[in-house]
C-alpha cells in the first residue's frame, strides 16, 4: 500500500468516522425535541383543561 492510498483510506474512515457522530448528535437532539414537545403538549393541555373547569363551574354559577 502506497502512502497515498494509505491516506485515502484514513481520509474515508475519518469521514465515516464523522458522520458517525453527526448521526448521533442529530438523533440526540431529536430525541431532546420529542421530549421537549411532550412536555409543552402536557402544559398546555392541562391549562386547557384547567380553563375548561373554570368555565364550567362559572356556568353552572350563573345557572343557579
């Protein structure tokens, strides 16, 4: 193996290498987005049902 091919080979395994971790950070950042949407959709949906209650329990006041 020449010097040149041996650097050829080490330029493609540093790439590999390399995308390798830009997969990984990009499916660590995903996963970090899943949870943050889970949280917020969770938030939201109990102000929502909170608003809700508190309209109900208004209504029925004044239906009294």
């Amino acid at each position: 193996m020449t010097s040149d091919q041996a650097r050829q080979r080490a330029e493609r395994l540093f790439k590999k290498e390399e995308r390798a971790r830009d997969g990984s950070a990009a499916m660590i950042e995903y996963q970090a987005d899943a949870v943050a949407t889970r949280e917020k959709t969770a938030r939201l949906k109990a102000l929502r049902l909170d608003r809700e209650a508190q309209a109900a329990e208004l209504k029925s006041i004044i239906v009294l």
